[in-house]
C-alpha cells in the first residue's frame, strides 16, 4: 500500500517544504488540486517546481480540469514533466462542476465530457510520437514513460467510470469511503469489458488534518469554504480525520478494498503535519 499526501492550496510558498519532507520518506505521491477561478496554484507549473524540489516522490494532479485547457499545450506540458522527471508525472485528470471555471476560460461545460474524450485521444496520440495531424508534424518531446505519463481518471457518473476502462491507467476515487466499493467495483467491471490487461491502479482521497486544534480548525475552514459550492460542505468538513487511529483505520480499509494507493489530503498549511502523518503511516 502506498500512501501520498495532497498539498495544502492555501499558501503556495510553504510547498516546497512540504515536498522536500515528504520526499524524505515514507510517502508515495504529491496530490495537487485544480481550480480555475480559486485562489489556488496552477497546478502543473506548481508541481513542476516541486519536482525540481525532489528527487523521489511522484507528483500527481489531482485531478486536473483538462477541458479548461488547450489539448495540444496540456499534452506537451505533460511530456515535458514526465521527461524532465524521469517518469514521475501521473496526470489525473477530471471535468469538474463549477461553471465559473468553463466562463473564465470560454470553454462550453456542457459538453465536457466529450472534449476529455477527444482530448484523450489527441494526448495519447501526441504521446506515442505520432504527428499531429492535418500536415503538422509530432509535438515533442516523447515522455519518459511510452505512451504517456501514467493517467488517473476522476468522476462519479457512469460514463466518467467507463471512460477509466477506455483511455486511462486507473481511478482516483475522491469520495466518502461508504461510496468508494461500489465505484471501484464499477471501474473493474468496466476495465473486464473493454478486455484491458492486468488491472486499473486504483487511488483514494481522503482528507486529514493531524495536529493542534488551530491546525484542525484552520483545515475544515479552508474545505468548507472550498466546497461551499456543492451544499455539501459542512458535511465534508465534518468527515476529515483528524486523529491518528481514525487515519490508520481508514487506510486498513481502503486497503481492504483494493486501493493502490491513498492520498491524505491536506488542507492545513502547517508543514509539520508531513512528520506527524509520517508517525502515523
């Protein structure tokens, strides 16, 4: 089992100390939200100073809105990252509710969906080293990985877990863990039918915040403001683990389950809380 952590969005100075520490060990991945309208990092520039940073640890969008994005630019930055890297790129991608994010960058949210399938296609394409179509040439330079870096899928809808089968490496389930059975249950079956090999990695989210009561209520205020859009927020807030056996039990059972990976999601700025989640893993 292998255990990540989501960085904090909440003061983007302090990251690189976060990275540095977990990439001391014993974590797996750095996690990065995406917003467009938020008053949060631009993910992939922020992850790839992190890598800079580090030496070990992936660095793992979490999940980025590639429909707010221009396909041929999001496959190269990609590459870039996942060359300069050595391969730690995992991009996990996802489509996102909020219609301000579409508005801000005059992309039609209506039909997000079906972008990320044909952004997909043109990435996994761009990615092989194939040109790019229509008398233009290959868009480099070629990933460390063949094929791509490493692609996570997020979503709750039918059609989001179907699509993991059909273009992805695997499922980031950002969900409530009574939820996360049923989903991961869904994206194996859908992985059967479409006669993919071997199996999709499988990676949960859950949110933490592990230290004094200030760092704790700084946390669920920094979720609940960043939910307040789904009416849910109070709810979620009240969901985040916050001690270390009620951590531990939650990691035993997304391991039950089948997980991958888990990402402790911070929403914490306190640095110190990498050492604390470190004890308890």
């Amino acid at each position: 089992m292998n255990i990540g952590i989501g960085l904090p969005i909440g003061d983007p100075g302090q990251l690189t100390t976060w990275a540095r520490r977990a990439d001391a060990g014993p974590f797996s991945s750095l996690g990065l939200l995406d917003r467009v309208v938020y008053d949060n990092p631009e993910p992939l520039a922020a992850l790839a100073v992190l890598a800079g940073a580090t030496s070990r640890i992936r660095v793992q969008t979490e999940v980025l809105l590639a429909p707010t994005r221009d396909t041929v630019l999001l496959a190269k930055q990609a590459a870039t990252i996942d060359r300069m890297t050595g391969g730690r790129l995992v991009l996990g991608l996802g489509v996102g509710t909020r219609g301000d994010d579409y508005a801000a960058v005059g992309a039609d949210m209506r039909t997000r969906g079906r972008r990320l399938d044909e952004q997909l296609a043109v990435m996994r394409r761009l990615w092989s080293g194939a040109d790019h179509g229509d008398g233009v040439g290959p868009i480099g330079p070629l990933p460390s990985r063949p094929g791509g870096p490493q692609v996570l899928l997020g979503g709750f809808r039918p059609a989001a877990l179907e699509r993991v089968a059909r273009w992805a490496d695997g499922y980031l389930a950002a969900a409530p863990l009574p939820m996360v059975a049923d989903l991961f249950d869904t994206v194996r079956k859908a992985w059967r039918e479409h006669d993919r090999a071997g199996s999709p990695r499988l990676v949960a989210q859950v949110s933490v915040a592990l230290g004094p009561t200030r760092v704790v209520e700084q946390a669920r205020d920094a979720l609940t403001d960043y939910y307040a859009f789904t009416g849910m927020a109070d709810r979620m807030a009240a969901g985040m683990l916050t001690t270390p056996d009620t951590i531990r039990a939650a990691v035993t059972s997304l391991a039950d389950l089948g997980a991958d990976e888990v990402m402790l999601y911070c929403y914490g700025t306190d640095p110190d809380q990498v050492a604390r989640l470190a004890d308890v893993v």
